[in-house]
C-alpha cells in the first residue's frame, strides 16, 4: 500500500504539525473551559497530553497557562495531576502567572478526596514563589491536622520547602514544634519519619545562630527520643529506618547496659533484605562497641555472615559496595575473615572492578594457614584474558610475598611467570621480583639465575624494564653479562622515552662501574654524557651530580650510590593510619567506596594533591579584621585559592634552570675525554686535593656557582620588635601572599600542654595576638588546624607572613614565611616559634 499523502498524514502526538498548533490549543482549552457535556473530560486529557508531550521536548507553552487553570475544575484525577505537573513547571519563571494557581490549588486542598488534597498541597509548596509564602501557612496547617497520613506525610515535606523559601516565615508559624509532635505521636511510620527528616534539616542549619535549636537538635539524640525510635523500627521502612540508624550512630550511651540493649533492639536488622539498612546497623554496631574491645571482637564474628550473604545474593553494583566495606573490616582485623577467603576468589561472570576488589581481599586475609591455596587460586588469574586482573594477580601474590608467608614458594611461582613469555606478565614479575631482593637479598642466586636469561628487548613496558636494569646494577657481580647488557641499553639511549629508566640506567652504570670498573668505563662515559644532555632535568641533575661526584673522590662516590645491601623490613603503606581511622569514621558513606575522606572529594580545594582537611566554610575572618571586607570566596578564581590552598605555586618561579648554563659539564661531542677519566679514576683511586685542586669543591658547588666550600657561620638573628597594633585586610594579604617568594618553610614541635589547648582555633589566635601576631584567616577540625597570620615591625610598615598548620596528632607544625624584608625572615620565624612553644604554658 503506498504511503498516504502528505496533507493526509496525521500529525506527531509530540511535535506540533505547524507554528498555529499551540494557538490551536488554547482556543480547543478555553471552549472546553466550564463545559460540562458528557465526554468533555476525555477531551480535555487528550488536550492536557499534548500540551505535556510539548513542554517535555522544550516547546514553550506558557501561553495556555490560564486555559489550563480554568480547565482544572474537574474531579478527574488524572487531569488534576497533569495540571498540577504543567503549574510546578512553569510557576517559578511566570510568578506573575502563578497568582492565577492559589485560588484553585487552595480549593483543592479543602477537596473531599485525600488524594486530591495532598497532590494540590504537594503542588502549592513546589511554586518556589517568595511572594506567595503568605498563602502557604493556612494549608500547611491544615495538613498537619489532617486525618489522612498522606496528606499530613506531604504537609511534613511542604514546612521543609517553605523553610528552603522563607525560613523565617516557617519558624514565626511555629511549624517546626507542630512537627516535633507529630514525631513523637503520629501513628503513621512515615509522617514520623518525614518529620525526623525535616527537623534535622531545619534545626541543623538554624543552630549556627539559635540556641533554642541548638538545643532541640541535641534533644533528638536523648536516650528516650532514641528507644522511641529504635522500638518502632519495623513499621518504617527501608529508607526511614537508614535514617534512624545514622541517628543512633550519633547518640552517647551511658553505660554498657545501654550498649546491649540497643544492639539487642537492632539484632533483626542485621537480617533484613536491603543492604543499605546492614551497613547502617553494622555501623552503629561498630561505632558503639569501640571503646569495649573484647565486644568488638565479637560485633566483627556477627556481622560477617550477614555481610558475606549480601555480597554473593545482590547485583555486581551492591556486591561491590558490600565488599567496599568489608575490605576496611578486613584490614582491620583480617584474623577473623582468615577462614573466610574462598568467599572472595572470583568468578568468570563477575565485572573487572569487583574482580579487582576480592583480589584485595584475598592479599587482606592471607596468613600462614591459607597462603598455599590463595596463591594457587591467584596463579590460575595470571593467565586470564583480562590484562588488568592478570596484573593485579600477579601483584597481589608479590604482597602476599612480602608478608612472609611461605616466600619459598611463592618465589618459584613468580619465577615461573617469567615463563609465560607474555610481555605484561614479565614486567609486572620483574617489578615484584626487585621488591622482593631488597626485602629478601638471601634469593638473588636464585632469582638472578632466571632473569639473567632474559633479554631486554623482549620488556617494552618501562617499569619492567627498569626493575631489570636496577637488578643488572645491584647484582652485576653475579650477572657474567650485566656490564655488555647495559652498554647496548646505554647505546641506544635516544630511543629510550622513559625518563624512569633513563634514571635506572645513570644508577646501574654507576653501581657496575664500581664492581666491574675495566668493562664498565666507556658505558658509564657515554650515559654520564647522554645524561648531561638530556632535557629531561631530573635525568640532567642525577647525570651531573654522578660526574660531579666522581672528579671529587671515587671512594665517596661508591659510598654515596653504592652503599652496602641493606634488606628493607618494612614498605611504606600508601595511606596513613590517620587517614584510615578517618575512612571508617565515614563508614557506610561514599569515602568507603572511594577510599579517600570526604573532604578529599568533596571539596574543590581538595581535589588533586592535597591532603589537608578544612573546608571553605570553615574558615573564617577573625573579628580583628574589618566587617566590609569582602570574603575570601567571592575573589577571583586566580586568588580563590590563595588564602586555604597548601599548594605554593608560585614560591619557585624564580629559580629557573637551563642546560645551557656556564658551569663545565661533559657532553655528547666530548665523551671519549669522560672515559678517559674514568679510566684515570678506575685506575689511580680517589684524587687528592693536593694533586687535584681543580676538583676539590663540594655538594655546595654541584652547580659549578663558584661558591666557597666552606660554610659560611651562620649570623645570629637580631632581635625584632613587632607591632601590637598592626593592621592588615584580608585583600592586601591575598596579594602579597601570591606575590611575594617563600622565604623558608620549617617544622617545629608543639607542646602537649599546646595540643591539649588546642580544641578550636580562637585559643591559640589568643595567644599569638598577644605576642603581636596578628590571625587574619583560620580553619579547620581536629586534628588538623590551619592558620594565616602576619605581623608588623614596630619601627617601619614591614609586614611578615605566615601559615602554619598544626596536626594534633604528630604535634607538628608546618610554618611557611614570606616577607617585604628577606633578610629578617628568619628573626620573624625564630620569634613565631618562641611564641608558639608558649601556647598552653601557665
């Protein structure tokens, strides 16, 4: 059958067919209006369709605005709800239009239907129209009172808008005790738990400047408010109930009885469905069992069964959140997951990043009694199809390695790897291979013996090759071919792009040069050369500090880059324990799944490298300063930072280095005079000074400055007076701040009595003013602090500069200064660090 013509087509339910459409609309809606002929309301949802199909796809309908308001005097409920959705969308940009909704959205609220009357109250509060606030208070109490949970349910949710709107037009109908008696009288589960939600929304942000609400806030946390809840837990439910446990985390109990009487109340939960409400118990399991040390030996026994079921009987997603958490438990005390572990081998269905997680797990839980059949299961993932899991298997049997459990064993697997002839599984074995020499040096016969086969033109990927490269160095005496293996490596220097490995083959030169002078001196020559030239500066520095090296005294050289082997007892943890205890105290958050605090990735300041935790709103404008400054947050984006940023960047700018620059060093033309000296050195030993005066400069003229190898004494700083009553704006401080070099950053220890004194901020910005030390910025919770200070000298307008940051924890602090004066930036620091050590003395 041929398609119908054009003029026949009949027109798209979503698109209007011509420019008059919409017109065509509202004059279909006003001769609709008021008619009451059989039928009509089947007309109107057809209208009430089309008009919502235009306004999801963007076409601007606001012109049928008051058709559709006359068309809502119906009792069809679908077109009371399509009406409701056309008015919420368009009331904020239309306010004037919005005044033509209250009088039939406040009839409705008085409507027979329950239905009706919470869907139109729910609409009134969604205008998100100031002006029209005065006309939500009637309804809204009336809501309240209603007989129907529903409607009094969306009342609840209608005060916490009108509090977003016009907070204090909420707090003068006293709206918020209305709802602390719903709370703790209504008999539905969820107007209780809207209520509980929408108090603690008000009050925590009416708290900043309410006692009364700091008051009521801490009154949700009393012992009857919590077992009124917690014995009433059943009837709510998933989400009301996480918000009741997150509650019960935050409460103190009084006494030990109190602790099993909640957790006797809660026990059922740890049984429940959804996954959300365990981790929530869990927690507050954990949390209230922290200070009784044998109970929470037993809590960890009790939750790992609900815990390990939710992670086999959920979806990848909700596995990989449950196994998020259980990696933290388990890192704490893997002793009681130790029997566990084939709860977490992997299977071929399961998504790389859970793989990857259980692969953690099973390195978390390893001990002398399982070490065998976890490392046979992870020798099988070697050869997976997946590169990634094959890598982290790899890695994982190297961490197991390194915890000194059946290392016999493990070894000859590793070492078996390098048999698989697959290029990403011989650079990840090498990488393990070294760790395990430094920490083990007892295997290098049997490790050299198998890697001394293997060519390097066979390992592409940099880490690869340079583990190989640092073991043809370290172990050159053993290896008949290391010196020849790195001259080709040396020889082909321009094709290497790695700066890493360029590093490894300085170093390894050196160290073969020391054990095997005669067939390592030309190699050496030429890398010493290739490395001066090279423009990567980390690659130049090393290469020139290696040459520099050498001409003073060859003895020292071997001491400096070659020291005796010393085994490594211990690796360095990539997170710190502080950061670890601060990951569990967010327990059942993101920071688990993310394994990082909050303020990490919460806060832009925070993004990237930095690691100190105060947030923008937490600092603050000390009262020194004037009232009409603006606030640090409304500067430039350039300046955004300047005040609570760690970063320096600018501190350096004006050190520059150039491989062009005056001093001597070799290069490339004249490597044939570099080999030539080694040789001399090789074979004459340490020059003197007597012989050599030419090279008797030391570690202060690396740079061929000319400076005197003598250190200068260093002069004892004159005494500086400061001014009590310097002043400085907040403004002119971001300027210097980002304009003036860092004169010197140092560390210094802080007092217990300072620490113990240290609970907010204001105590130590005290104390400093009292020594003319003036804080213009500060911020910050235990057991971080950070503060901006500055000072000025008595006798001119010289201003200093300075942050410190204080971690209660090590009683450190970091001090960094900058100065109009240079020259007494360290007399400011000395008086900075005396009055600091004074901080909590009587």
């Amino acid at each position: 059958m041929a398609p119908p013509a054009a003029s026949q087509r009949y027109p798209s339910p979503s698109q209007p067919s011509g420019k008059s459409e919409v017109s065509d609309l509202k004059t279909q809606l006003r001769q609709l209006a008021g008619s009451r002929a059989p039928g009509v309301d089947d007309s109107k949802r057809d209208l009430y369709k089309k008009v919502i199909s235009y306004m999801t796809i963007g076409i601007d309908v606001s012109s049928v605005f008051g058709e559709m308001v006359m068309c809502s005097a119906t009792s069809d409920i679908v077109l009371k709800k399509m009406c409701y959705l056309y008015v919420g969308n368009y009331a904020k940009g239309n306010p004037d239009l919005s005044l033509l909704t209250i009088n039939f959205l406040q009839r409705d609220c008085k409507d027979e239907d329950p239905m009706i009357r919470g869907l139109a109250l729910r609409s009134l509060c969604s205008l998100r129209v100031p002006n029209l606030v005065e006309y939500l208070v009637g309804p809204l109490g009336s809501g309240l009172k209603d007989n129907n949970s529903y409607v009094r349910t969306i009342a609840v949710t209608g005060v916490l808008k009108l509090y977003h709107i016009s907070p204090s037009t909420c707090i003068d109908a006293d709206f918020p005790p209305t709802l602390k008696s719903l709370m703790l009288h209504d008999s539905d589960a969820q107007v209780v738990a809207n209520c509980l939600s929408a108090l603690q929304e008000i009050w925590s942000l009416e708290a900043s400047h309410s006692e009364e609400a700091c008051r009521e806030k801490e009154s949700l946390l009393s012992k009857p408010v919590i077992y009124y809840f917690l014995n009433r837990i059943k009837d709510f439910n998933e989400w009301a109930q996480c918000l009741i446990l997150e509650l019960a985390v935050k409460y103190v109990p009084s006494d030990s009885n109190d602790i099993f009487d909640i957790m006797n109340l809660l026990e059922d939960r740890l049984q429940h469905a959804n996954g959300a409400v365990v981790l929530a118990t869990v927690k507050v399991f954990l949390q209230l069992t922290l200070s009784m040390t044998d109970v929470h030996q037993q809590v960890y026994e009790r939750i790992k069964s609900p815990l390990l079921t939710l992670v086999s009987s959920g979806s990848p997603e909700q596995s990989y959140a449950i196994l998020s958490h259980l990696h933290l438990l388990v890192v704490r005390a893997p002793f009681i997951f130790a029997a566990d572990y084939k709860h977490f081998y992997c299977q071929y269905n399961e998504p790389s990043y859970v793989k990857k997680l259980k692969l953690e797990m099973l390195t978390a839980v390893a001990n002398e009694s399982n070490t065998y059949e976890i490392v046979t299961e992870l020798c099988e993932y070697a050869a997976n199809v997946d590169i990634a899991i094959a890598r982290e298997s790899i890695r994982a049997v190297g961490k197991i390695a390194l915890q000194q459990y059946d290392v016999n064993a493990i070894v000859d697997r590793l070492l078996q790897f390098l048999e698989m002839e697959k290029d990403y599984v011989t650079a990840e074995t090498l990488v393990l291979v070294k760790d395990l020499l430094r920490k083990y040096p007892q295997w290098s016969h049997d490790c050299i013996s198998v890697v001394g086969s293997i060519s390097s033109k066979n390992i592409q990927e940099p880490k690869g090759k340079a583990a190989l490269i640092w073991m043809l160095g370290e172990y050159a005496q053993d290896m008949s071919d290391a010196p020849y293996i790195l001259e080709n490596l040396i020889e082909n220097w321009e094709e290497e792009h790695s700066a890493e490995v360029r590093l490894h083959l300085l170093t390894a030169a050196m160290k073969c040069f020391f054990k095997r002078a005669p067939e390592t001196q030309k190699a050496l020559g030429i890398a010493l050369a290739a490395g001066v030239a090279d423009f990567h500066q980390d690659v130049h520095d090393r290469a020139l500090f290696y040459y520099r090296v050498l001409q003073y005294d060859v003895h020292v050289a071997e001491r400096v880059v070659s020291p005796p082997k010393q085994a490594v007892s211990v690796f360095a943890d990539t997170q710190s324990s502080e950061i670890k205890d601060r990951i569990f105290d967010e327990f059942n958050s993101l920071s688990v799944i993310y394994q990082k605090p909050s303020y990490m990735f919460t806060d832009k300041e925070h993004r990237g490298p930095f690691e100190f935790s105060d947030e923008l709103g937490n600092i603050s404008i000390t009262p020194e300063a004037s009232s009409d400054i603006v606030p640090a947050q409304q500067y430039e984006a350039n300046d955004k930072d300047l005040l609570l940023g760690i970063d320096e960047k600018d501190d350096n700018k004006g050190l520059s280095s150039n491989n062009g620059s005056a001093y001597s060093a070799p290069s490339l033309e004249n490597s044939s005079n570099i080999t030539s000296q080694m040789q001399e050195l090789a074979i004459s030993g340490p020059a003197t000074s007597a012989t050599t005066p030419q090279s008797s400069f030391g570690f202060d003229d690396l740079l061929g400055l000319g400076l005197s190898t003598a250190p200068a004494p260093t002069p004892t700083p004159p005494l500086l007076k400061l001014n009590p009553r310097a002043a400085l704006d907040p403004g002119a401080f971001q300027q210097k701040w980002r304009q003036l070099p860092l004169s010197l950053t140092q560390e210094c220890s802080v007092n217990p009595q300072g620490i113990a004194a240290l609970t907010v901020p204001q105590s130590l910005i005290r104390h400093m003013q009292s020594h003319s030390i003036h804080c213009i910025a500060s911020g910050g919770q235990s057991p971080n602090f950070k503060f901006f200070f500055f000072a000025q000298k008595e006798s001119e307008p010289s201003n200093y500069l300075a942050e410190c940051i204080i971690n209660t924890s090590s009683a450190k602090a970091q001090i960094k200064v900058k100065a109009d004066e240079q020259s007494t930036s360290q007399a400011f620091t000395t008086v900075f660090e005396t009055a600091l050590s004074k901080f909590g003395m009587p």
